[in-house]
C-alpha cells in the first residue's frame, strides 16, 4: 500500500503492492532475545535461585567434629596424655525443614518470573529499535520521492523557460525548492542509518535485510481490546515476581517467629583421661537461648512481609494502567492513521489539480510549489503515523504475550 502511495505522489497513478506486517521472522527473533546480555543475565539468576533452594532445603545443619589431644603433668605421680572427641550436629525443629523448602521454591519461583521478564522487557526493546529504522526508512524514501518530483518539476520549468512560458525568477525557485527537499533527504537517511545501527548494536544475533520493510495497513487486533487488557494483566511475569517474592517473604517471616526457638545441637562425647585409666562417652545436648535480638529479626521479617504485600498490589495496579493505557495509546493512533490517510487523499486531488493547472499556464508556479510541499509533509506524516499505529499494536501484542513471548 506505501508503494501505492507513493507511485501516486509520484506519476499520478495508481498500482497494488503486497502487504505486509513489517516485523522480522519470529524464530530469528527468539535467538537473538535469548543471546541479549539481559536475558542471559535473568537465566544465570535462575541458576543462582535453584542453588539458593537447595541450600534452604538441607540446611546449614551439619555435623561439628570437636577435638583435643592434651599432655597433663601431676607432682608425684607422673605426666598422662589425655584426649577427648566430641561429635555435634544441629537438629532442626518440626515446621522449619517445610518453611526452608517454601522459602527456596518461591525464591526459584521470583527469579524464574524475572528471567521471563527480562525477555519481556528486551521484546519491547527490540520492538522499539526496530519500528524506528521502519519509520526513518519509511521517511527516508517519501523524501526520496519528494525529491525525484522535485527533479522533474525543475526540468519542467526549465524547459518551459527555454519555450519563453518561464521567467528565470521561476527556475531559480523551482531550483532553490529543490535544493531544501534535498537536504531533508539527507536527514532523513541520516536518521534511519543511525537507527539500524542502533538496531544492530543492540540486537547483533538478529539478522537485518538489506533495506527496512514497509508497513502494510495497520488494524486492530482480531481478539478485541478487552481481551488483550485481560491477556495482558493474567500473563504478566512482574505480577508472578512480586507474588512469588511476597510468598517468600512470608515464609521469611514465619520462619522468623520459629526461630525465636533455637534449634539445639545434639552428639556424643569420648575421653581418655590419665593415660588411659579414665575412659568415659556420652551424650552431649546444646540448647541456645533466644533473647531480644531473635525478636527483632522477626519482628524486621515480619515488616518485610507486610511490605511485600503491599508491593505485590501497588504491581497489579501498574500493570493494569499500563495495560489500559498501551491500549489506548494504540486505538487513538489507528484513528489518527485514518484521519490522516483521509486527509491525504484530499490534497492529493488538489494537488492533481494544480499541476494540471500549471500545466496549462492557470496556476502560478509558487501556488504549486506549496501544494507539493504540504503533500511531502502529508505523506511523510502518514508515513510516520503507520509505524506509530503499528508500533502501539506490537507493544499491546508483546505485553499480551501473543508475540515473541508466547509463554
């Protein structure tokens, strides 16, 4: 459909051209989200959780191996090498082993969450960077076809003047507007350079063609708005991690309050004492006695808890407001699209008109002039209106998880 348009700014007829959704291949998409350093990043820190769950599942219970080797010297009686062993192992009360196991399932649970995140978030990255080089190369080439209009209108006049129809006062203005039109084609080109650049230096495992895809007409999703805003807040990961680390720091907390109960040590003790002549073993039982510090911890763990939850309602809040205003955001740019393509197609007809009139000698070459740049300044809107509306749907589409994420 762009080259449509533009075949009409340019010779003033009309054609079909395949469209197209503009976005790059989904597998190769896939790849370069999971090689972004972000994401790669959030997947080590998975690693790092399953770690941490485990160490919560066995303990820090482990068995103490206590020694000693002595020689003793007693007046009149002679010296004796004496020793003793003793062998401890902390035993955790009934409840805490269960509270450990919650307190690493939900911390696996965050981090998993965040790791989904993260390739959420670097989605949306990619999503921006690429519908930027879409919209500067979609300027880039109406600024083209500016210009070549401008060529033509400058040969036009020249020949009219070498017909003696043309001053030379409108030759140097049909030649002066071409020269502006030329430097916005170089800004223009300038611009959607940088932004593949950016794009590759952001996302090097994506694989770019040679020029940037045209956007083919932009549409609402088939689903509806309202399902979107639903699929958007019950497949958001930032919902999951504020959950799972509010579970979490529930399990804390509870864990916490037992531990105002030590868990005492119990083990076994040998000696050897005046060389062997007073042999003895036992059991040996250890019992810490929680004071004020054990209370302010759960006491602190407690608070963090509380916090937690509040954290957990102040995300679902957010993720809502984003949800209803990305959706929004993406209805008023396809109805600001329409009206702009509405508008297009207004002074495309004026604008046919008036280089039928200056080809007639009815119009003056400065009334056409104008009319040629506030079409260029319509069709580079449009232009650029398009990769709007688009970009709108795709973010409503990634944070939906419908797109790239698909989990």
């Amino acid at each position: 459909m762009r080259k449509t348009i533009l075949l009409l700014l340019s010779l003033g007829a009309g054609s079909t051209a395949m469209a197209s959704d503009a976005l790059p291949d989904p597998a190769a998409v896939a790849e370069a989200l999971d090689r972004h350093p972000t994401v790669v990043a959030a997947r080590a820190r998975v690693g790092a959780a399953e770690a941490e769950a485990r160490v919560h599942s066995t303990g820090p219970h482990e068995v103490t191996l206590t020694t000693s080797v002595t020689r003793r010297s007693v007046d009149f009686d002679g010296q004796y090498v004496e020793y003793d062993a003793q062998l401890t192992r902390p035993i955790r009360l009934p409840g805490k082993g269960a509270l450990d196991r919650d307190i690493g399932r939900h911390g696996l649970d965050a981090a998993s969450n965040r790791a989904e995140d993260a390739k959420h978030q670097a989605a949306l990255l990619l999503a921006d960077a690429w519908w930027d080089w879409v919209a500067t190369s979609a300027e880039a080439r109406v600024d083209q076809v500016i210009v070549d209009n401008h060529v033509r209108l400058v040969a036009a006049v020249q020949r009219r003047e070498s017909l003696g129809d043309a001053s030379r006062l409108e030759v140097d203005q049909a030649e002066a507007a071409l020269a502006t039109v030329r430097i916005g084609l170089e800004h223009s080109q300038g611009r959607a350079r940088r932004a593949r650049v950016r794009l590759e230096t952001q996302f090097p495992d994506l694989p770019l063609p040679a020029e940037a895809p045209e956007a083919s007409i932009p549409a609402a999703p088939e689903a509806g708005w309202d399902a979107y805003q639903q699929m958007i807040v019950a497949n958001s990961h930032e919902i999951g991690a504020a959950r799972a680390e509010a579970a979490r720091s529930s399990s804390l907390a509870a864990k916490a309050r037992r531990d105002r109960t030590a868990d005492p040590s119990i083990g076994v003790r040998v000696f050897s004492e005046r060389g062997g002549m007073e042999k003895g073993g036992g059991l040996v039982l250890s019992i810490p006695f929680g004071g004020g510090h054990r209370s302010a911890l759960a006491d602190r763990a407690a608070a963090e808890a509380s916090a937690a939850a509040a954290d957990v309602r102040a995300v679902e809040a957010n993720v809502a407001e984003v949800a209803a205003t990305d959706i929004a955001d993406a209805e008023y740019r396809l109805a600001a699209w329409q009206r702009a393509r509405d508008a297009l197609g207004s002074q495309m007809a004026a604008l046919t008109k008036l280089r039928r009139g200056y080809e007639l000698g009815e119009v003056d070459l400065v009334d056409l002039l104008a009319a040629e740049r506030l079409v260029g300044e319509a069709f580079r809107a449009e232009a650029l209106i398009t990769v709007e509306a688009y970009r709108a749907v795709t973010r409503v589409r990634i944070d939906s998880h419908e797109l790239w994420l698909g989990d």
